[in-house]
C-alpha cells in the first residue's frame, strides 16, 4: 500500500511539472533590449548612394557638347531631356569622375576633359545609373558638388540646383557646394525622388564666365542619403523627441498578439499590439514632446518584462557682460571687448555671439569664437573689431548679443503663403509702368479703398510653374503688379516676445510693406533674380502689428517674362520663453578718431600756351585745375599757397586759397594765371602749390609743382615706338605691350607727344618662320593704354607685331618692313611614350627602369611619378630631370603605375598615358596541402591544397615506406605537376605502406619556398584480430530486481588494438547497445556489467577496436536471468533472505511473493538449464553447498568469483579488485 502511495504521489509530482511547464512554455521569451531617443531630425547620420569619382572613381555616361550660344554646327548642342530618366545615353563614352584637365590637390582626372577655343567641349553632361533598394528611410539628402565654374543637376528628372549665376566657383574644391534639401526650391535633392530600382543622376558642367571658359575644368560629385541618427543629445525643453524601444524574440517562432506600452511618469502614454519575427528585434518608435524641465520616468512594457530609464529634460540660460563699453581708437587698429559669460543653465552648452552695428568693411573676431561652459561655469571671450581705413570718424552704437547651441524657435503662422493653403489677395497689375507713383504708398495702408480694377485671386501668381509648383493665378507680361492681403490679430499680448518674419517668393524686383511699413526692398537692384522658396525671410519686430485688421501690400515688377509672387507671414518664438528666458542684448559704444589725409593731384603740369588762347593783345590767360583728395575719414578745409619763380613774364590771377572736403570727397582747385607781354618761348613758369590741412593736429602740408611756357615750336619728329610680346607662349590669348622710346619721352620739343598706337602682326602660318603674311591691323589704341590681350593665337603659329605711332601734330611713325617682337605660340603639351625595361607586367626584382621618349622640341624638364594599388596620389621618383630613363628601387610590392611629366619652354605640362600596371611580387606563396589523417583505411585519398594566396602552379613529392621500416631523412620522388584548379585530386593507396607528400607552391611571377612540412599518413586496411575465452559470471547479489553481470575475456592479439566495446542485446540477432568499453592495457580483462534486470536472456557481444576504429569479428556469450512464480510457505521470519550456490549457477531465495531465480552461463548453441528456485525458511548456510575457494584458475591466472577480475598467482589468494580473500 505504501508503494502504491509512494508511486502516486510521484507520478502527481511529475504530471504537475508538465503541465506548469506547458503554461510557461507558452509564453514567448521577449527581452526589452533599450530604450532610446533622438532629438535629431535635420542631420541624421550621412550614408553615401553614390560616391564621388575622388574615392570610387564612380563611372559616367557622358558626352561634350558646344555652348549653346556658340556654333552648333561645329559639334552639337544640348539635346533635350538630357536630364531625363528614359533619356537614351547608350550610345556616349563611359568615364569615370572626376572630369577635368589637371591635377587639383593630388587628384588625378579619371576622364579628361579638356576645352577648346571658340567654346567647343565647354559643355559636359555626365549621367550615372544606380540601383537604389529604398532601405533607408531618409530624413534629408545632400548633393556635394566639386566644380568650377557652373553646374545644372538632376536626380531622376527633377531639378536639384540650376547653378547659371551668381554661384560660380574659379576653382574647384571638395566641396564648393553641399546641397541639402531643407524643403525648399533647389535646396538640395528631395530624398522622395529616389525611387526602388533604377535610378539616374544627370550633371551638366559649364565650363563658361561672361568672358569665355577660364582653361580650368573640374567635376565630381557625391550623393548622400541622411538617415535617423540615434545620438542622444541633451534634450532641451521644448525639443521634439522621438523615442525607440527595441524589443526581441528571443523564439524560434513569431511572436504574435503582444501588447506593448510605453508609460511616462507611471502614467500611459502609448500602447500598440505588434508582431516580433523569430529571433528578429522590433523597433517601436514614439512621439514625445516633454511638457516640463526635470527627470522624467520612461517604462516599456511587454507580458511580464518591463524596462525603465530616466531621461533628463534641461534648459539653457546664460548671463555676460562687458568689462568697458566704450572704446576709443583709431582705422586699422585692433579695439577689444572683455566679455565675461556664465552658464546658468543645467546642459553644457556652447555659446557664440553676434554683433549688430558694425560697418561689413571691419574686421570682427571673437576669441574664441565658440566657448563652451559646463553649467555653473564662467569663461572669457575677446571682441576684437578691426575699423578699416575708410570708416567715418565718429561714435558707432553696436549691440552685442550671446546665442546658446540650442537656441530654438517655434514658428507660428499668421499669413499662410499660396503654396501651401492658396491663400488669397487682391491684385492689379499694369500694362507697362507703375499704377502708382513710387512715393504714392496709400495703396498700402490700412485704409486704403481698392477700386474695380482690383480682382480677389489665390497665389502663387505666375505663367509657368516653379520646381515644380504651379501657380494658382496666371500674371503674364514685363509690367507692375500690386498684391493685397488683409489679415485679423485677436490678442497682440500673444506676440509678446516673438519676432516676425516676412519671407517672400518673387521674380524679379519688389517692395513690400506691413501697414504701410516698408519692409523690404529690393526694387531695381542690380540684375534681379529668378523666385525660389524662400528669396528673402526678412526679420523685424512685432510692433508693426495691430490688434485687430492688418495688411500686407507688395508690388513687384518683372523685366523677364517670368513671373511669380508669393508670400507668408509667421512669428517666431524662442524656446527659452517656457522657462522664462529671454537672451539680452548689450549696447557698446565704439568711437574712430579722426584722421586726417590728402592727396594733391595736377592733371596737366606743364601748359603750353597756343595763339588760339589769346585772350588781348597785351597777355595770355590761362586756367589750371589742380585736385584735392580728402583720403581721411572726417570732413577737412584747406589752405592754399602758390608761389611764382617768374614774375616778368607770368602773373598769379586769381586761385582758391581755402577749399572745404567732405569724407572721402574731391574738390578742385582753380588757379588763373597770365602770361605778360614780355614772355618768350624759351620763359618757363613755375607755379609751387602748397595744401595744408587746417584740422591735423600735426602738420600736414602736400606740395606740387605745374608749368606754363608760350609757345613750341613745330613738331618735325614723328613718334618712336615698340611693341614687346614673349617669345614662347602657352595660351591662345597673350598680352603684348607698346611703349614709347625713351628718348623720345625725353624730348621737350618735339617729343612726349605720342597719341595713339596702331598695333598691327602677321603670322608665318605654321611655316616654322618661313613663309610670312601680309600685316594685319588689329586695333588702334590711345596713349593711354599701354597693353592689351592678343586673342588669335594659334597653336604652332609664329607672330610679329610691331606698334605705328601718331602724335597730336599727325606725325605717323614709319615702320615699313620692320617688327618690334615676335611670338610663337605653343599649345601642345609634350607627351611622353612611357615604357618599362621588363618583358612581362609581373616582376619579383627589387630594382626596374622606366624609359620614355616624345618627339617635342623646346623641353626644359621632366618628373617622373608612380602610385600604387590605384592611389589617388602620385609620387615622385624623380624631378626636373632632362634624362630620357630612371632606375626605381621597388619600396614594397603592390601594383605599380608610372607615368612622365614632360614640361617645354612654353610652360605646357604634359601628363603622358600611364604604363600598364605592373605587379611587383616578391613573397612567395605559403599554400600547403589540407590536413590529412594520420590514418587511412582506403584504397585512395583526396589531397586538396589551402591558403592559396596567388598560387597558380605546384608540384607534388612523395616518400614511401613500409610501416615500421621507416628511413630517414626521406628521399622525395616527384609525383607530378599540377595547376591550383586541378585540386582536389585523387591518389590510390596500398595496404600496410607509410606515405608522406609536400608541395612547392610557385606564384605567377616564379616565387617560391622549399617548404620542408610535409603530411604523412599510414594505410591500415585490416581489422584486428578476435578476442578469445569470453566467460559471464554473475556477483551474488540482486538489488531491486537487478543484478551485476561479471565478464572477463582474452585481448586481441593485433599490435593496434586500442580497447574492447562490449555489447549486450536480448535478441540473439542484433548486436544491441554498448555496456562498457575496456583499454587494451593487459591480455586478460574483466568488466562488471551493472544493475542488469532480471527475466530476460541476454547476449553480450565483445569485440576488439584498433587504431582505425574497426571492430573484429564479434565473440558471443549469453546468460539467462529468468523469474518464475510458486507457492511458498512463509517462515517465521518473513523478511529473512537466504542463498546457495547449486553446480555452477546460483540459487537465490527473496521474500518478494515467494519469486527466486537462477541463471546459467551458456556459450554458443549451449542448451538452456532451467529450474524452480525452493524456498528455504531459515537464514543458515548449507555448508554442503559452500565451495572451498572463492577462486579459479584459469591459464595460469586466477578469476575471482566475486568481481570477475583476473590476476596472476601469488602466495596470498587475494584479489586485487574487490578485496575478495579465501579464508
């Protein structure tokens, strides 16, 4: 009864485990794996889609063409659509970026491009196809741009940026733009034009300013996609934050139906039922805007698992000041502020500052210019302001003011632009000029009444739609056109503290105004602009604004036929006013001293004085202008001296003796003089002027000297002149100068009268100087100008010019059959055939020579480069060499590339065409053969090989012997020669032989290594050999229906045995599972076969293993263990046990239900004994049945009755296993 309870309980036991087990098991393994948080919604983190040609050498279909303003016929302009994803490029050349003629900062062109006179090639259009699988989810995209000196680009059709004017770039740079689409027009590349699949990228690079291309080329571009970045910044208080909680199935299946939520402060903020892949994570993505500073309580929750973080939400304050706020000082001097900032916020921040007031000519610096503070943290800040040369003197009122880097705006609209919600205004326009005259602004106001003429219609206003964007109301025609919009303010308490911001859209001039107030304007400026979102966003404060109706009027005037107008009105709110900051502002005083300078300037000094100035019979008068330039930087009088060093024959009439100069004024000053009766052509007078500056607190005096005489006589001297241009030149265009020889210069008389210049060359046509044309005028030049730009070179043409004089008299100068200069033009850059003293484009030497030649005269010098492993930067082996060959000492191996820089007279670089990439190898290859077992059981083997680095051939060795007859060192005998993919191969192999192979691995350039490793192995196909006299025998014991089973058998005689399985089965036909495993570690063993049950036969099987695993064939002995029931009478003492020994198996007699049992040892087809087990009611031993030894010997060993064990015969009958003894 107690074993029936016993077992209930136990099977109550287990059956609960199973099904609490179950419960548990049907609840998935979710982990919350993080809680994190971004505030980050503008930059993310950049990953590039397409990358430029400096790092990828990404490649281009591309195509040049012509300058649509210049020839078409001469090569093919723009085709349409080029930008356009179905446009068909099939047919242009294949390049890669960057596109250009030269070198910029050690990057090679990957395409050259190279433009040509008269404007051909000065267009390039580059498209780049990419396949694009819509992975990111993108907050932006960038286009960076290196270029010079104008662009249009395109991503799939769609504008990015027309770059026409007003952002051309002389040279190039990585990156003179970086284009980031912010949601306005050509901002950037909008990310929502990338599309799965194909993608194209569209460039149109002009090389092209007003005066013609610039002879630089450059274009590469990079496309990047920015996505989520996750960087955890202080959070600010007002920021907008999104919050991620990973969550991960940790099952091999999906999770379905989970709810998750996501509390706040204990209280639920979020909830959602999900679905989590099998071993995949989850991301929950939330939307939280913090509504007060502090820490804030952030739960995940998912079934019984829950994650929690505090998150912190601060603020931004500061306090500065300024040591002295007024400083004295003079143009060009450096004048400093001492600002002292504290941070009383609770983020570490830094702070810049900006100044109002300050003239855009000075110099203005803050060092440093960016400080950052820890909160509590005081620094130091310098303001230096630098006024330039030309600043008024006076005193300048500035205001300073501090910014922290989280200083946010909150932007509330008031008027919405037409855009976005079609806003609607009341409008006219003209047929011409203005409606209204300029100073007529009661249109404006308030309470302006519009007449009949005026319609109601939405904006935006236009006649073709912009990127894009259509308009809602057509305006067409070059006129004026005046916009209306009222709008209502409820509470002006509202706008306290904000600014206003007027952004416009407009194409092409306008003013606009609030309440009459004109904002801005930009009415005639210049050459107007194209409208895009927004032109301008004009800032001002809110005290325009009236509580109740307010208007907001523009008129905008288009020259272009391209119309457009639209507008919108929104306040701006810091941040910082949640918490009650407001940013101060500072005033400063900042006083120039005066400074007090002149020039005194006589634009004619020396007069002289013709019959036709005849003014009386007695005298001549003549009036002089001598100027006076204020270059000071305040208003200044002066007073004014002449002195006459001849008296007799001229006369001071009259001269102003004080001027007055406002900053930076001329004014001139008026003398009149006389020439008396008694003058002579050879008088001279000499007039000495004095000005001096009558404010200088030091004295300032300038001085000048003018001449007046009566009379020349005649001119018989024609001018000499001479033209100077280079000898050698490298470009298209030259200067040549024209001078007038100096001895005539000198000559008072006839000379120092030159008027004009006539320039006239001719050219030998290519002839090498042979063949010289007729001369050809080229311009006629005033005395003033002394040089100008030759435009018609030609490369390989030679040029003569000279220069023809002409004075004032209509003296020509003669220069038949004469040149002054000559000038050969030379635009072919010299080009080097490069070849290397090598038979194969794979070496192993140290040391190779590079030689080249070119047929180009006038060479001054050569470089010689190389790089490697396609580097973007060469290097120099050597430089301004004239030696036609370099020996170069190989560094390190690699891929090498050389290429010459040959450099002629003229200045033309030459970049020849560099040498096929030579491999310089000098490891060799370290391949082996793939481990092989020590033992091998087949009549082949597959030997493969590893490690194959560059191996490309090998041969194949062997050694053989017979096992145990080994002989070293070995001697290897050639298997063959193989190729690395003629591995694996299969090599046949004999019984009871030692085999060892090594390869030599040869590389293609002949590396090699005598490898001296080999792999070795031996072929065993025998199996061992049959173990012998295998006994069962049994312990005389039985516990809980189970009994020991001792066997003991025989080893193997096989030198390879390494131990002994030992099987047991109940069926006589198969094998059944292994009891017990012996070390083959003397000749007779036993083993103990543990807790066997009783009532059934069984079949123990032992078998010998050696080295390769095999077994022998199997031995097999059996032993029945049968249970039988019969009635038994029960003795006094029930729970007594007796047992005897009967022959050679054993009686046992339990008081289990009267059961006993026997067994007999039995080997091969041995017949089975049976028989009934009697119960025997006393606990006595029959002594008749007790054998006098517990041992039997057994081929000279004894076998103990007890254990099974056997050992050798010694004096002492003890076992040396169990203790067992005879007594």
């Amino acid at each position: 009864m107690v074993l029936r309870q016993n077992i209930a309980f136990l099977f109550i036991v287990f059956l609960t485990f199973i099904l609490v087990g179950q419960v548990k098991a049907d609840e998935p393994n979710i982990d919350i794996t993080g809680i994190k948080y971004t505030n980050d919604f503008e930059n993310g983190d950049p990953i590039t889609i397409v990358s430029s040609g400096k790092d990828d050498a990404t490649a281009y279909n591309y195509n040049f063409y012509d300058d649509d303003d210049d020839d078409c016929d001469q090569q093919s302009c723009i085709p349409e659509n080029w930008y356009a994803v179905d446009f068909d490029d099939s047919s242009w050349s294949s390049g890669a970026a960057p596109f250009g003629n030269d070198e910029l900062d050690g990057v090679s062109p990957g395409t050259i491009w190279q433009t040509e006179e008269g404007g051909l090639n000065d267009y390039l259009i580059i498209r780049h196809h990419f396949t694009y699988s819509g992975e990111y989810e993108a907050l932006s995209s960038t286009l960076n741009l290196a270029y010079n000196n104008y662009y249009t680009a395109y991503l799939n059709g769609n504008l990015i940026r027309s770059c026409g004017w007003g952002c051309g770039e002389p040279d190039a740079e990585y990156w003179n733009n970086e284009l980031t689409y912010d949601g306005s027009s050509e901002s950037g590349p909008n990310p929502d034009w990338l599309v799965e699949g194909e993608n194209v990228l569209a460039i149109l690079g002009i090389d092209s300013t007003w005066g013609g291309g610039d002879g630089e080329q450059w274009l590469d571009v990079e496309l990047v996609v920015n996505v989520q970045a996750w960087t955890e910044n202080p959070i600010i208080l007002g920021d907008e934050l999104m919050l991620r909680i990973d969550f991960f199935n940790n099952e091999e299946n999906n999770a379905t139906n989970l709810d998750i939520t996501l509390e706040i402060d204990e209280l639920i903020f979020a909830n959602q039922t999900i679905e989590i892949e099998n071993n995949k994570t989850f991301e929950w993505k939330v939307d939280w805007t913090p509504d007060r500073l502090g820490e804030f309580n952030v739960t995940a929750k998912v079934l019984n698992e829950s994650l929690t973080r505090f998150i912190h939400v601060g603020y931004y304050a500061y306090n500065f000041s300024v040591d002295d706020d007024y400083n004295v000082g003079n143009t060009s001097e450096i004048l400093t502020y001492n600002i002292t900032i504290s941070n009383e916020g609770d983020v570490d921040d830094n702070y810049t500052f900006q100044i109002f007031g300050t003239d855009s000519a000075w110099d203005v610096d803050f060092v440093p210019s960016i400080i950052n503070l820890a909160p509590g943290e005081t620094g130091a800040v310098i303001l230096e302001i630098t006024p330039d040369n030309n600043t008024y003197s006076g005193i300048y009122e500035l205001t300073l003011t501090a910014r922290s880097q989280y200083h946010g705006e909150i932007e509330n609209m008031i008027v919405q632009s037409g855009r976005d919600n079609g806003t609607e205004w009341k409008w006219v326009n003209s047929t011409g000029g203005r409606l209204y005259e300029e100073s007529n602004t009661t249109w404006t106001e308030i309470d302006f009444v519009p007449n009949s003429n005026w319609t109601l219609s939405s904006a935006p206003f236009g006649d073709e739609d912009l990127s894009g964007i259509d308009y809602n109301t057509e305006w067409t025609g070059n006129n004026y056109a005046y916009f209306r919009h009222i709008f209502y303010i409820e509470d002006l308490s509202y706008y306290e503290n904000d600014t206003l911001s007027l952004n416009m859209a407009a194409n092409n001039y306008g003013t606009y105004y609030l309440n009459g107030h004109e904002i801005f304007n930009d009415m005639g400026w210049g050459q107007g602009h194209n409208a895009r979102y927004w032109n301008e966003e004009i800032k001002f404060n809110t005290s325009l604004l009236k509580e109740g109706k307010n208007i907001l009027a523009s008129v905008v005037r288009e020259t272009g036929n391209t119309q457009w107008f639209d507008e919108e009105l929104i306040s701006v709110t810091p941040k910082s006013t949640a918490w009650e900051f407001q940013p101060d502002y500072i005033s400063l005083k900042l006083e120039v001293l005066p400074v007090y300078a002149f020039e005194l300037v006589a634009p004619i000094s020396d007069k002289a004085v013709s019959q036709n100035e005849v003014c009386c019979e007695q005298e001549w008068n003549y009036r002089f202008e001598i100027w006076g330039y204020n270059e000071g930087n305040i208003e200044d009088s002066y007073e004014i001296s002449i002195t006459l060093n001849d008296t007799t024959n001229f006369t001071i009439v009259d001269y102003d003796t004080i001027v007055h100069a406002d900053f930076a004024e001329e004014v001139t000053i008026d003398l009149t003089i006389a020439l008396n009766t008694s003058v002579t052509e050879f008088s001279v007078g000499e007039f000495n002027i004095s000005m001096t500056s009558m404010n200088s607190t030091t004295l300032d005096t300038k001085y000048i000297i003018v001449k007046a005489r009566l009379y020349v006589i005649p001119d018989t001297l024609s001018p000499a002149t001479y033209t100077q241009s280079p000898e050698l030149i490298n470009n298209s265009s030259f200067e040549v100068n024209w001078y007038v020889e100096e001895w005539y210069k000198t000559n008072e008389i006839m000379g120092n009268d030159t008027k004009y210049f006539i320039i006239e060359y001719m050219t030998d046509n290519e002839t090498n100087g042979e063949n010289w044309g007729d001369w050809i005028f080229w311009n006629n030049f005033s005395s003033e100008i002394n040089s100008a730009i030759f435009p018609y070179g030609i490369d390989g043409y030679k040029y003569r010019f000279r220069s023809i004089g002409g004075d004032d008299e209509g003296l020509v100068e003669d220069k038949e059959d004469k040149y002054d200069s000559q000038t050969l033009v030379d635009l072919s850059a010299p080009y080097a055939i490069v070849n290397l003293r090598l038979t194969s484009n794979l070496t192993n030497f140290d040391y190779i020579e590079i030689e080249w030649y070119l047929n180009h005269t006038n060479i001054t010098s050569y470089s010689i480069e190389y790089r490697l492993n396609d580097n973007q930067t060469w290097i120099n082996i050597e430089e301004n060499t004239l030696a036609k060959w370099v020996g170069f000492n190989i560094p390190i191996d690699g891929i090498y590339e050389f290429r010459v820089l040959a450099y002629d007279e003229a200045g033309n670089e030459g970049i020849s065409d560099t040498t096929n990439k030579l491999t310089v190898d000098r490891i060799a290859p370290v391949t082996n053969l793939v481990d092989i077992p020590e033992l091998i059981g087949s009549n082949s083997i597959s030997m493969d090989i590893e490690n194959l680095d560059d191996t490309v051939n090998l041969s194949l060795y062997y050694s053989l012997s017979k096992e145990g007859d080994e002989i070293f060192p070995l001697e290897w005998i050639r298997y063959g020669e193989y190729m690395v993919n003629d591995f694996p191969i299969l090599i046949n192999i004999i019984n009871e032989n030692h085999y060892y192979f090594r390869i030599i691995a040869y590389d293609l350039v002949g590396n090699y290594i005598l490898n001296e490793s080999y792999e070795e192995f031996i072929v065993d196909q025998n199996i061992p050999e049959n173990i012998k006299k295998l006994e069962l025998k049994d312990t005389k014991e039985i516990n809980n229906g189970t009994t020991d089973i001792s066997i003991t058998f025989q080893g193997s005689q096989s030198q390879d045995v390494i131990g002994y399985r030992i099987y047991r089965s109940i069926n006589q036909n198969e094998t059944g599972e292994i009891v017990g495993y012996k070390e083959a570690d003397k000749l007779y063993l036993s083993y103990t076969d543990l807790d066997v049950v009783l009532g059934h036969k069984y079949y123990y099987s032992v078998v010998a293993v050696d080295r390769m695993d095999y077994e022998s064939d199997v031995e097999v002995s059996s032993i029945v263990l049968e249970i039988e029931e019969e009635t038994v009478e029960e003795s006094e003492n029930e729970s007594s046990n007796n047992a005897i020994f009967i022959g050679a198996g054993l009686l046992g007699l339990v008081g289990l239900g009267g059961a006993g049992y026997y067994f007999i040892g039995n080997k091969g087809n041995e017949e089975l004994i049976t028989g009934i087990a009697e119960v025997v009611e006393t606990e006595e031993i029959l002594e008749s049945d007790v054998t006098d030894s517990k041992f039997t010997e057994i081929d000279g060993e004894l076998l103990c009755s007890a254990c099974g064990s056997m050992f050798e015969i010694s004096g002492e009958k003890i076992c040396p296993s169990c203790g067992t003894f005879d007594e």
